[in-house]
C-alpha cells in the first residue's frame, strides 16, 4: 500500500502475506482503560483493518499468513517476560482481535 508501512507480499500459487503495522496506528493504552475504551481501542486503525479484511475476503492462490511484530496470543495479561507483564501484544486490544479472528 503506497505511503503506509503495511504491506501485502506475495509470490503466487506459494503464499500472500498481509504484513500488518502495529506500531503507526495503536491507541494509547491505559489500567484505568473502561470497558468502552477497550471496545474502541485499535491497534491497526480503520483503514488498515479494512485493507486486512478485504485481502482476507480475496481468493488467493495458496497460503494466506498475516505477520505481526507482536504477540498474537490469547494469554490475556497473564503474559510475562522476565518477570514482568508483556504489555506489548494483542491481549490489551482483545476486541479488535477478536473482531479479526471472527471474520
């Protein structure tokens, strides 16, 4: 995508991969967060979630693989590294990757 560090790589009928940005367009995180600011909280934006979904919806020749620069997992905040929480991840933006995960 032009002007965005997002990207999609492809090399047909192998793979397409949807590198996504995850540092550009994140909203500021907080403990003090309500459950409606966790609803709005992003970590991609709008366009970069619609391009996502749009590429997902397209048929591509063999695999599809979605790379991001964080941990994906669903750990929820009991993640840690070296003894500390990972608040690095998808787990403090857990509506939007759930919203990516249904589609």
């Amino acid at each position: 995508v032009v002007g965005e560090l997002y990207f999609i790589e492809e090399k047909p009928p192998v793979y397409s991969i949807f590198v996504l940005d995850t540092r550009s367009y994140r909203s500021a995180t907080s403990s003090s967060s309500s459950s409606s600011d966790e609803r709005r909280r992003t970590m991609l934006g709008d366009r970069q979630k619609m391009e996502l979904k749009a590429w997902l919806s397209r048929d591509v020749e063999g695999w599809k693989v979605i790379a991001s620069s964080v941990m994906w997992h669903d750990r929820g905040l009991d993640a840690t590294y070296n003894g500390k929480p990972y608040l690095d991840g998808w787990a403090l933006y857990p509506e939007e990757r759930e919203e990516i995960l249904a589609f």
